[in-house]
C-alpha cells in the first residue's frame, strides 16, 4: 500500500483496527508479536523494505565519498602543481582508507537512525574525516608515493577532501530521495505530540518520508488497546517507522511500545519532550552506571557574545562592501518605481525589549502602513490564528517590491543595523510592538539575545504560529553555537537561491 491515504480511508483503517484490538482485549488475549530468536529479530513484516530503502542511502553515500577522494587528489595535484597523478595501485588504498575513515566515524550508519538526513548536521564529522585522513595520507606517503608531501598539496588535499564530501554527500542524499520510497511513518502519543509531529512530517524539507497514520495513546484500561492497536496498524499499514510523542506519565507504556516496535523489526523515533525546554545542547554524564544529563545555561558567556559580535560586525562590514553595488541599483529601481522613500523604517523590539528602527527597501506603496488597519480586520490577525500578520498576495506590495521580496534583497540594509548593534547576523525575530506584546512569560526570554536578519524561523523557508516561533527562538538561544548561527546562514541562502525567500 503506497502512498499517502486519503482520511477517509485511513478513518477506516482506525476503526477496523480498534475493533479487531477491543475483540482481542475483551478475550484477554494481547498479542505482542511472537518470541524471535537472536538471528531473527530483524525479521519483522516490513524489514526487507527497510533494509533496501536504507542500503540505497548508504551505498550513494559510499560512492559520494570515493568520487569526492578521488577529485580532490587529482585536483590537489592540479591546483599546487606538485608531483604526476596517483596510479591505481596508489589510489585504490587511498580510496580504501577514506571509507574506512567514514565508516570509523560513523557517517554511513547515520542516516539509518534520523528522518532528517542533513549533510550540514554531520559537517563537523566530515571535518574529523577529511583532517584523518590528509594525516594518514602524510604518514604514508613514503610508502605510497615514494616522497613527502608538499606543505601546498596536503593542505590542499584536506580542503579538497572537506569541501567535496560535502558536495557530493549533499548530490548524494538528493538522488537517494528520488530513487529510494519514501519511508512509511506512523506517529503515536498524545493529542498535541501527533499534531505537532504530524504538520512537521507533511511540510518538512529534506524528510523523504510519508505519514500515513497517526494513533493518539490510551492509557490505564486502554493501555492494552493501544498496544494492540500499534502492532496492528504496523502490520496492516506497511509501517517502517514508529515516531513517538508521549507523555511524561506514558513513560511505562513507551517502555512496551518501544519493546513491540523493536520486536517487529520496525525503526523507532522518540520526541523527549524534555528537550522542548532545554535544547539537545546537553552533556551525558556517567554516575557510576547512572546516566545524568548535564544541561547548559541559558544564554551566551561573555567569550561567547564577543566572539558572535566580532564575527557580526567581520561579516557585515565585507558584505557592505560586496553589495553595495547591488544596493544602489535598487535603490534607483524602487525610486523610478512608485513615489515614496528608498528605505522602509520601523520600530522593532530587540535585546532587553529596547526598541530600535529597523531598516528595509521599501517593497510597499507609500502608505502601506495607513491600509494595514483595514487589511488586518479583512484577513484577521495573530490574536485571531495565531500567526504573524502576513499576507501571501498583499495588495500594497509594488511591483519592483515583489521582486526585492522573492530574492530577499529587501534585507540587504539591515547589515547597517548590524553594524550599529540593534541586530545580529542570525537570532530571533525581531517583532514589531503590537506582535512583542502577544509574548509573555518565559517566552520574553528570548529578548536575552539581539534580534537577527535570519534565524532559525527564517532558515525553514515558512510561515509557523506565533507560539510556535517563539519556541524556536527560545531553542536557539538554549543551543547557542557559532557552527549553529553557519549552518542557519547557509540554510537561509539555499532558500533565497531557491527563489523562495524568507
């Protein structure tokens, strides 16, 4: 059964399911999947699939990483001009050790575990390969090569290694989600889990998957229906993968449902509803057999903040000086355009809940701010759906404004707010002063950081509730790194060049 199923016919499913459970559970009979020897316990309904799909990502991943070895030697060669071009009989256990690297290193075995299969996420693994693996490469070189490596070619050889992994990892991943089905998920847990997760797996970028059923737990009495009903929509379904949200009082059942899951060969995910607060930012510490969970501060040191404010105000400045060409023509566009200002100003709450005048181009008629009031008792507003006040099709946009708007340009002079220190590079969102009010409580912590021109809500390319903005702005803060604040950056530009805007 392929494919996602429409709700009538997955209402359907459910019914049948629960039936044959409650018939089941009314004879005292609970059928947990039959006791399996050591050799079969991945022998499960659905596990030959599973396999497939998952040998597929390993193997493209596989040649990824000989492509990526073989081109950076060669072209290491190429670009230092140090030494003729590796034999076979050299390459091949060069080749050999890359792969071995990976495998030590985990990078094969990844992707088994995880829906989101990133290539950013395992960058710093890909770091740790590239830099083992010029130092194998300079410790046998005299075996190899018969000579040692020039200081030009080895440094060559690990950007190369580095940068081309990357690529082709990334080419890789891509082509595997074309070839490979996309994995069958059910989400089980309670009512506000299976949502969450559920709108996540339909709109998520990079998720290869299909959600084709969701089971909201039961507990004490139906405790016993619900695991019935697990191993039944398992099997009827063809379900690949299991994604629990439960509860913190579920914790006895998950223990059964990870158990019956695991049992009938099918991969299993858990949503720990601990990390909604503290962030997946957390050392593991071993106390004598007990595992404890050591969790960071919120907010950054002062090491931490100078450094992201150095590297705001590097990048700010070179990216002033890379744009302002573009600038200029853009402001010319939007004066030959409509009358008005070239700028856009408004008041925005940053750090500590100052305000400051946040700088755009104008992408709106001159008195875009006069026609919100009507507009927002037209279309509704965060009070009424809980989103942010934004339009898909606003009247007040212009016409060159649509287009500043579509490649995110009308962003470029936020890097003079930069420069001032109203605003980051990355961080969370500033809000205007009506959308700041609609956040209370814990949720102000966010104002803890300065406000970025990109951050992790931008980064996803979509529009989220309120609320639920809020939350990754609190996560960010919590899981503060600067490889985290990079890998937003680039996440945002794949968007833009994409002509997705943000």
């Amino acid at each position: 059964m392929d494919g996602r199923l429409s709700q009538g016919t997955l209402n359907r499913e459910r019914e049948a399911v629960a039936l044959r459970g409650l018939r089941r559970a009314r004879r005292g009979v609970i059928h947990l999947g039959r006791p399996r020897t050591l050799g079969s316990v991945f022998e499960g309904p659905n596990s030959r699939a599973i396999l497939r799909r998952d040998r597929v990502y390993r193997r493209m991943l596989v040649v990824a990483d000989v492509v990526a070895v073989f081109a950076a030697l060669e072209l290491s060669v190429v670009a230092t001009g140090a030494g003729p071009h590796l034999h076979l009989v050299v390459l091949l256990p060069l080749l050999a050790a890359a792969v071995g690297t990976a495998k030590f290193l985990g990078l094969y075995d990844r992707d088994d575990l995880v829906l989101h299969k990133s290539t950013l996420n395992e960058a710093p693994t890909v770091f740790h390969m590239a830099t083992l693996f010029a130092l194998l490469v300079e410790l046998s070189s005299w075996q190899l090569l018969g000579g040692p490596l020039r200081p030009a070619q080895l440094a060559a050889t690990w950007a190369l290694v580095f940068a081309l992994t990357l690529v082709t990892r990334t080419c890789a991943r891509g082509i595997s989600h074309g070839v490979a089905r996309p994995e069958r998920c059910l989400v089980v847990g309670d009512l506000s889990g299976v949502n969450a997760l559920s709108s996540r797996l339909v709109v998520g970028r990079g998720v290869n998957a299909d959600l084709i059923g969701t089971l909201v737990l039961g507990s004490g009495a139906n405790q016993a229906l619900s695991l019935e009903s697990i191993e039944q929509m398992v099997r009827d379904l063809d379900v690949q993968r299991v994604i629990l949200a439960p509860r913190e009082a579920d914790s006895d059942l998950v223990l059964d449902v990870v158990r019956l899951v695991k049992g009938l060969g099918v991969k299993v995910s858990l949503l720990p509803r601990l990390f909604e607060v503290v962030g997946s930012s957390v050392v593991f510490d071993d106390l004598h057999g007990i595992t404890l969970l050591g969790v960071r501060r919120f907010g950054l040191s002062r090491s931490s903040a100078a450094i992201k404010r150095a590297t705001d105000v590097t990048v700010a400045l070179i990216g002033l000086a890379a744009v302002s060409p573009i600038m200029a023509i853009v402001a010319l566009l939007i004066r030959a355009d409509t009358p008005g200002p070239i700028f856009f100003r408004q008041i925005r709450v940053g750090r500590d809940g100052e305000r400051f005048e946040m700088l755009k181009f104008r992408s709106m008629v001159a008195d875009a701010d006069a026609q919100r009031t009507e507009l927002v008792e037209r279309h509704g507003n965060s009070n009424g759906n809980g989103r942010l006040f934004k339009l898909a099709d606003d009247p007040r946009v212009t016409r060159v404004g649509k287009w500043l708007r579509r490649t995110s340009l009308d962003e470029l002079p936020q890097l003079l707010n930069v420069l001032r220190g109203d605003m980051s590079l990355v961080g969370p969102r500033p809000l205007i002063v009506d959308e700041d009010a609609l956040v209370r409580g814990w949720q102000r912590r966010r104002l803890r950081l300065t406000p970025g021109m990109t951050g992790p809500w931008q980064s996803l390319g979509s529009t989220a509730p309120l609320n639920e903005m809020i939350n990754m702005d609190y996560l960010y803060i919590a899981n503060w790194s600067l490889y985290a604040d990079v890998k937003i950056v680039l996440r945002t530009a794949m968007h833009v060049l994409g002509r997705n805007g943000v």
